[in-house]
C-alpha cells in the first residue's frame, strides 16, 4: 500500500510516469524503506495505464461489493428487542450486588 500511495502522490504532483528510483526517494523522505522488486512489478502493472481511469473503475467495482452494513442493521432491531427486555433484570441484579459490596459500612458514616 505504502508504494501505490507513493506512486499516486508523485502522479498526482505531474509525474506520469514515476521511476523506482522516484518513489524510493518519496519512501525514504519519510523513513521507510522500500523493495525494489515490488516497485518494479507495481510500476510494470501500471505502465501506459490512466491513473485517474483506474481509480474510477476501482471505485466503480467497490460499489458493487456488499459490506455487510445492511443486514447487520436489519438484525439490530430484533436483537435489540430482546436485550431491552432483559435489561431490568440486569439492572435489578446490579443494584443487589453494589449494596452488598460495602457490607453495612457507608464511606461517610
């Protein structure tokens, strides 16, 4: 990720076509050290290519992966319902359990 990052900064700057030598020298500004070879196999995978075209289908392909938002908030209500109805148990069970923990001995008494 580090290196597409890298690659998409210097394109987005007016470099079209980074070099290996280009993002290493992005990597290193900042500390990291980066691997040549998947440079080079980043940098062949995306020459000739658009960047901004190849954003746009990534994008266009991210839209259609399900994410798992709509059936979790589908199933809240119905698990909320039986949460609901155990919470003054809870509750009752809570204010039992802290009046036996100063047994008898208030802080200020």
């Amino acid at each position: 990720m580090k290196h597409v990052a890298a690659y998409m900064l210097l394109a987005l700057a007016g470099n079209e076509s980074p070099s290996v030598a280009d993002i290493k020298a992005v990597l290193s500004s900042v500390g990291i050290d980066a691997e040549t070879e998947r440079l080079e196999k980043l940098i062949a995978e995306l020459q000739g290519k658009n960047l901004q075209e190849l954003i746009a289908e990534g994008s266009a392909k991210l839209a259609s992966v399900p994410s798992g938002g709509a059936g979790a908030a589908a199933a809240a209500p119905a698990a909320g319902g039986a949460a609901n109805e155990a919470a003054p148990e809870a509750a009752k069970e809570e204010e039992k359990e802290e009046s036996d923990d100063d047994m008898g001995f208030g802080l200020f008494d």
